[in-house]
C-alpha cells in the first residue's frame, strides 16, 4: 500500500494511492475516491514527532570523506519544522554559502517502539520514503547541528508511505540535481542497517507511530543553488521532487494533520 497525506479544495486527510487515483484510508480499509493524484497537493506522507537521523552510515561517503570507520551509529535530530512535501520549495538562507542535499531512505514508525530488538524491527515499520536531509553547511561551525539541520523546509519527505518493502536493504538511492545524477548506491552499502539502527536508537529514544528514522546518505553530497530542482529516487518507493527557492518559504506545504497517521496504523 502506498500511503499520502494530501491537500484538496481546503482540507487535508490521508489517504491510499492506487493506480493514480487516491482514496480516504479508513482504518486499514479504502473509503470513498478523493480524486486523481493530478488533482490533489502531496504533503509530506506522516506527520513526525520525532526525528531521528544517522550520520556517517555509508561506506562510500566514509571513503570519500576520510572518516574513521564508526563503531557505533552516530545520531542528531531533526525538528519538526523541517518538514516539507514533495514539491514544495526548500528554502536557501540568505546568510547561507553553501547549502547541501543528502538523498535518504526513511523509515516511517508503525507502532510505539521502545527497546525493540533487531530481529523484531520489521513489526514496528509502518513503510518507507524517500527523504532528502538539506544541511546548512555553514552553520555546522556553530559546534552543533540544531540549525544546520532544522531550519524551515529542511526535511522533505515524499512522495508517499511504501508499505510494501520486504528488504530495505536491497534498494537502490539515486539523487539528481538539475537533471544530473550526483548520488547513486545501494543500501547494502549502509554500515549499519535498519534493524540495527532502530534497535540503537530505542534503547533510548521512544518512536511513536509517524516518526521517522533517516539512515544516512551516500557519496556525492554536494550543494544546490536558488532555481535547482533536486529528486531523490529510490527503487521500490518514488521520486522525492523539491525546488530550492531563495529565501521564501512553501506557502500551503507546512499543513499539518495532527495525530492523523498514527489514528490509522492501529
């Protein structure tokens, strides 16, 4: 099942994709037809809590960067204001020289997850996106990440939930920029996998349904400019599509539906 969230003459809902026509997502069950996906807003898929993100976690940026093998995995956070849509615009600070993309696997929370062991993560997954984690490269001088990371528009996630990924690490991240591939590698080449990152990350941190886990990105971050339009594709799930603009924030893209995601996981 591919799961949206979307924006349709004033209200929001979630709902499920099928072909390219959207129905209300009753429980588990489709409701009525909503419309064409050529008619509907996509906002970003869940609506998160929480952000939980890994850093260093393919072998190829650890080659390309000169870092040392990480023995554990190495987390920051993201804040929910991050969030924006597929579509919707990323905002480049004027005070910003260098802003980044990082094209990523998301990891969508099904259930509340706490403690959980790596053999059982699958039972706490609701589906995966696509995630693209823009950096402010300039401001990681400020000696942590909190803006760097979580500026407005941020953390676009999208296009949809694709529930139906039997092996996450069999997929495929490409990311272009104006047309041109600058990213491409497989998840095989994450240090450490999905089971292992959730189980790390809830021996502390408690996930609730619709908060997201970020896995990392590979080789190839590089920056974007006011005008580029950057895509994140990943086999199996969609394409991620964003505009950076300069300045401006998404008008329409920051519509939030509380609690909705998490009231049709149960």
């Amino acid at each position: 099942m591919r799961i949206v969230r979307y924006s349709l003459d004033g209200r929001t809902g979630v709902g499920a994709l099928v072909g390219d026509v959207v129905h209300d997502l009753l429980e588990v069950e489709l409701g009525a037809v909503v419309g064409r996906l050529s008619e509907l807003t996509l906002l970003a898929p869940c609506d998160p809590r929480t952000i939980v993100c890994a850093g260093s976690n393919y072998a190829g940026q650890i080659i390309e960067k000169g870092r040392p093998w990480p023995q554990q995995p190495s987390l920051f956070l993201k804040s929910p204001n991050a969030i924006a849509g597929l579509d919707a615009a990323i905002r480049h600070p004027a005070e910003v020289q260098r802003l980044e993309y990082e094209g990523e696997l998301a990891v969508v929370i099904g259930r509340t997850a706490r403690n959980v062991s790596a053999s059982r993560t699958a039972d706490f997954i609701l589906g995966y996106t696509c995630a693209n984690d823009v950096t402010a490269d300039d401001w990681r001088a400020d000696g942590q990440w909190a803006r760097a990371k979580s500026a407005d528009t941020f953390c676009p996630l999208g296009p949809w939930i694709e529930t139906d990924i039997s092996d996450p690490s069999a997929l495929q991240i490409t990311t272009r920029l104006a047309g041109q591939v600058v990213q491409s590698a497989p998840t095989s080449e994450m240090v450490f996998g999905v089971g292992e990152l959730l189980a790390f990350v809830t021996r502390w941190i408690t996930l609730e349904p619709g908060d997201v886990l970020l896995t990392g990105s590979p080789a190839g971050v590089g920056p974007m400019n006011p005008g580029d339009v950057v895509e994140v594709e990943i086999s199996g799930i969609g394409t991620l599509r964003n505009t950076v603009v300069a300045g401006a924030t998404s008008s329409g893209q920051f519509a939030r539906v509380s609690g909705e995601v998490g009231h049709h996981l149960h």
